[in-house]
C-alpha cells in the first residue's frame, strides 16, 4: 500500500483518486508521518485482457477433458433431468 500526506493529497487530488479508481490501489493517507485513513476502491476492477484471455483458455481446456469423458449417448439435459429425479 503506498502512502501519502495530507500535503500531496491536497495538491494531487486528481492524480491519486485516478489511482484508486482506475489501477484499484488502496492508498493510505498519513498525517505527520501517521496513517490516518485510507483510500479504496468501491468496486473491484475488472480482470485485464490477459486475464480473461487465461481465464477462457482454462475452460476451453476444463470443456476439452469434461468431453473426453463423457458418454456419448448421454445429453447434458438428459444428466441434469436425472439429477434432478433423485432429488
């Protein structure tokens, strides 16, 4: 977490909520070498393209062995209807 004073964020008020807004970085202010409170995101970012990219690579490959293994004459439908009986 990276801090600063009440001075910087006086003259800097723009720069550091960009920070916080934009990179989601908590940010701690400090008063006399203190810290007094911090700022947060209120929302969490959303994952890079990077991210999402890794993320839809592992359930192609998650979908590719799900469908190594299953039956050939057995319809997701017709798996989750029979789920759904023993219920």
């Amino acid at each position: 977490m990276d801090t600063v004073g009440v001075r910087e964020l006086k003259q800097q008020t723009s720069k550091i909520l960009r920070r916080v807004r934009e990179d989601g970085e908590v940010i701690g202010i400090s008063y006399r070498g203190k810290t007094i409170a911090r700022l947060v995101p209120v929302t969490p970012s959303l994952p890079s393209t990077e991210d999402m990219a890794a993320i839809l690579a592992n359930l192609d490959q998650l979908s590719d062995e799900i469908s190594a293994q299953w039956p050939e004459d057995v319809s997701a439908l017709d798996a989750v209807n029979d789920v759904r009986r023993e219920l």
